[in-house]
C-alpha cells in the first residue's frame, strides 16, 4: 500500500447485484492532505467473509502470542487431533489430553468413521497435526496413513511403537479459507501404536511429541522452526487473530445482535443507561497494547506473569513515613518459584470469602503457569508461613497442603495468618448463587441435566410437551409460567408443581399462533422459579 494511505473499512455493499462467486467489497481509505500526487494503490490481504464466514476472533485477557506450546522436530505444534481405534477407548486416552492440554494444546478425540476435525465446513478452527492411535489392525486411520506414503514410512511403523509422518504439503500452504484438511495426509500424523498413557508421560517429561527411526522427508517440506516468540500484552479485552503469515491481528470492538444473543431470557430485562443491551457495550473502552519478542517460547519469555501484569499492575498507595517495629521496605505476600506460580486472588478465608474461622485466616488462590508440576513456597510478612491446608473453591478445607501443584492447575490455600479483614454485616448479596455440576462430563445443563433443575421444552410449535426435572437433592415447588407473544394463546400459562428430589413431570402444551401470524421464528418462552428462587428459562 501507498505510503500515506490508511484503510478505515472494509464492507460488502448492502444492494450488491453481481455475481454471488464474485461479491465486491467496498473499501474505504484516508489519504493524507501532504501525500504525492497520482493514482492509489491499495492491495486487501484477508478472507473474504461472504466466501468464509465461519472466521475464529476470540476475546484474549491479558496476552496473545505467536510461540511455541509444543514442539516436534522442526516444528511448532499448537492444536492437534487424536484419531482413536475404530471401537472402544483407550487406556491414558485421559491423561494424554491431560499432558497436551496443559503444555497450552488443544486436543479433539474423534473416530476414523465419525465426525472429524479440520473440515472448516463445520467448524471455526483447524488443528495443524493429528495422533493417530493403535496399530493398522485396530485403527482405520493408522491402516491408511501409510498406504498413502512411501513404504519406508510402512517398515517404521513395523518397528517402532512411534513414526512422523508428513503432510502432503507445508501447513501454510494448505491452511486457507473454507479448506477441508480431513484427508489422511491433510496434516503432519503421529502414529503411537502404543499405551496413550506412555505417549502422555513423554510430553510431560520432555514437552515434545517425538519419534525414533524416522525417514528423513518428514521434516524436508516444513519450514525451519526458528525458536522465538512474538506476543502482545493487552489491556481492555480485545479479540484476537493469528494467520497463516504470522501476523497477530486485534479487533478491538465486537458485538451480537442476532438471537438468541440480543433476548434476555430471565426477567427483568437489564439495560445500559441508554436502553441498549449489555452485548451492545454502549460504554467508555480504554485499550492498550505493548509488543515483546525474544528468543525461546512463551514460558522463558514468562508471558503470563507479564501479561497480568501489564493488564492488572499493582496499585501503590503512599504513605507518611511512621515510626514502629517493621522495616521500611518488606513484602507482605509473596510466593517462590516467582515465574511459575501466579497468585490469583487474596481474601479472607471462607464459604466465598463471607464467612470466616475464628482465626480470620487468608485464602490464596495460585495457578501454575508453565504446564509442569511444582511446589511452591509461600511467605507472608517475610516469612514462611505456618501450615496450609488445601481448600476446594467454596474455601472448605480438604487436608494438609504438601503435594505441590499440577501443571496448569489451581489450587487455594488457607493461611493461618490473620487476614486483618473484619467481616461486616449487610455485605451479603441477598441473592445467592446456586451451585451445579454444570461441566461434569461435559453435559453442559440441558437437556441431560447435571444442574439442580432442567427445563426443556419438545415437539412442533403447535403441541409441545414441556419436561421439568430436578437433579440431585433439589426438589419442592416450582412455578412455571408460559409467556407468548401478544395475540397468541397457550392452553395454560401458569403451573405449580410440586417435584421430589431426583423427580420430573411432563405437562402437555398447545399453542395457538395469532391471526395473520407471519413465517418465521415466534418465540414462546417458559419460565420456572425454583425454591431457590432461580428461574430458568426455555424458549420454543
């Protein structure tokens, strides 16, 4: 682009009438009053989003980089896809998603026959390599991934339990809008004949997904890996994007406003002062941003201590100089490794920082940073503090604290140390949260449950049948209320039922659409309110 050209938009014109292959797209610029004369030149990088809409910007706290989570020979990886024997599932298969999970990669377990990951047909994202497991006999995917190379790649297999395999042609080559990378050597392949669970114990001892006897084309067509990292610390939330040329991207202002994101579906509707909807974010935005770049991956830059840091830096309040028993300079919280462990949060101990021991003791909350275990070292006022205990999120004590911290994993401590934080009254919020196991197993809250409540809502729009349920120890009375649009009719609109713990009821429903009703989506609501005084919501 010109020098003294800048793009301030790029839109696809509302009343567009060519050719739906060929959209045009308008492009607007601000040329500067002092640049020389003659025609611009503008080039546009980019997909266009008529042909690819299905585009990944994601909302980043604190950091977004272009470094290395794990690494193979050669090469960086970042997300990848385990291909699982033809039937049943392997033992480790947890702990290998473990490992990967916590050295920062994504990983999807899918079937040779099943749905597969790397088609952006149906999904927002691509993994950049594939683990294929089991031998030829037991996985599909493994039989064909080395009838589709050179036989030396088949003998490998025969003698070692782990063989790269490259893909058919470099990552940034075939990574491009609306690409379908499913096919066997779509993507670099990891075949592990082996247990999972060794696989899963060499990532966490080396950080590296690495294989013995490999031929030597499988890192000839992949460009040289050179061992840096580039990243932007950020403050404000943006979203983020990298792509296939390594440029970081941040959009600073987002917002929905198609269903279901602009209906509120629990009353009463909450508002910003103007009337707009919170996903609006009529409001002040203050974004910054600072580049750094070094040698290494993310962990020796120490990304995430910096990260916070920059986003969150410490509040200094001064004060006059006082005469007393302290010194002057000392830290009053402070925990070792300082580049491994980050502190989270610091208040008084207790069901949600509410309710204190008598002791008024501190509950810290620490996560590990870098994906390897550690054991930490906590000092209070310059010390080592007294014994800890471990604590569960409500800050419930589980036991003794002596077995350090996982990868990647939080945990909180409660310290004997007093918190010098009085517990006043009137600070509760009088509408308290109710706790469910909304990510056991992964089942999310509806319909299959795990919350105390669920509420679904089947069948045509005309007659449907409405489900409570309750789950757990939850029970008593619930309320439910059918609110439809104005001209519509249902066959009730008010229920109380009376559930026992563990129990469901079933409630037939009509609905009567209004005269002259048009096409398209109508919605029907259905409120509960539990004993809890938490309602939930279903809409038709």
């Amino acid at each position: 682009m010109d020098s003294g050209i800048s793009v301030t938009a790029v839109t696809t014109p509302a009343l567009f009438t060519g050719p739906p292959e060929a959209p045009a797209q308008v492009v607007r610029v601000r040329i500067c009053r002092d640049r020389p004369a003659g025609p611009p030149h503008v080039t546009v990088h980019g997909a266009d989003h008529t042909r690819a809409p299905w585009t990944l910007d994601s909302p980043r706290l604190n950091r977004f980089a272009l470094s290395e989570p794990l690494a193979r020979p050669g090469r960086a990886l970042g997300a990848g896809e385990i291909v699982l024997p033809d039937a049943g599932t392997p033992d480790g298969l947890r702990e290998l998603v473990t490992a990967l999970g916590r050295h920062g990669v994504t990983a999807t377990p899918t079937r040779p026959a099943g749905p597969r990951w790397g088609d952006l047909a149906a999904d927002s994202s691509l993994p950049d390599f594939r683990i294929a497991l089991g031998g030829p006999a037991a996985n599909a995917f493994t039989a064909a991934v080395p009838a589709a190379a050179d036989p030396a790649y088949a003998q490998a297999v025969r003698e070692h339990a782990r063989v790269w395999f490259p893909a058919r042609a470099p990552l940034r080559a075939l990574w491009s809008p609306g690409c379908d990378l499913t096919g066997v050597r779509d993507l670099p392949v990891l075949v592990h004949t082996g247990s999972p669970a060794e696989l899963a114990r060499a990532v966490g001892a080396a950080g590296r997904l690495e294989a013995a006897g490999q031929p030597a084309e499988v890192a000839a067509r992949e460009a040289p890996y050179v061992q840096r990292t580039v990243g932007i610390l950020v403050r404000g939330t943006p979203g983020f994007a990298v792509d296939t040329a390594g440029r970081l991207r941040s959009t600073l202002m987002r917002s929905c406003t198609g269903r279901p994101s602009e209906e509120r579906m629990a009353p009463p509707r909450c508002t910003a002062p103007d009337g707009s909807s919170f996903r609006l974010q009529h409001w002040t935005h203050v974004f910054e941003h600072a580049l750094v770049a070094g040698e290494g991956g993310w962990r020796e830059l120490d990304l995430p201590h910096r990260g916070r840091e920059f986003n969150k830096p410490l509040t200094a309040v001064t004060g006059a100089p006082a005469p007393g028993p302290q010194p002057g300079a000392r830290s009053l919280l402070g925990v070792e490794p300082p580049d491994r462990v980050l502190v989270e949060s610091v208040k008084r101990a207790g069901a949600g920082g509410l309710e204190g021991g008598p002791d008024g003791g501190l509950a810290v909350r620490l996560r590990e940073t870098h994906g390897r275990a550690v054991e930490p070292e906590v000092r209070a006022f310059g010390r080592a503090a007294g014994p800890t205990a471990e604590a569960d999120l409500l800050d419930r004590p589980r036991g003794a604290f002596g077995a350090g911290i996982r990868g990647a994993a939080t945990t909180t401590l409660l310290l004997p140390t007093p918190s010098g934080m009085p517990l006043r009254e009137g600070e509760r919020e009088p509408q308290q949260p109710v706790f469910s196991r909304y990510w056991l197993r992964n089942t999310g809250t509806a319909p299959l449950g795990n919350a105390p409540y669920t509420l679904t809502c089947d069948g045509i729009p005309c007659t449907a049948t409405v489900t409570l349920a309750s789950h757990g120890g939850a029970g008593g009375p619930v309320a439910l209320e059918v609110r439809a649009p104005d001209g519509w009719h249902t066959s009730w609109t008010r229920r109380a039922v009376d559930l026992a713990p563990g129990g469901h009821e079933r409630i037939p429903l009509s609905v009567v659409p209004a005269p002259g009703a048009g096409p398209g989506e109508h919605l029907v609501r259905i409120l509960a309110t539990t004993p809890a005084g938490c309602p939930r919501t279903c809409c038709r």
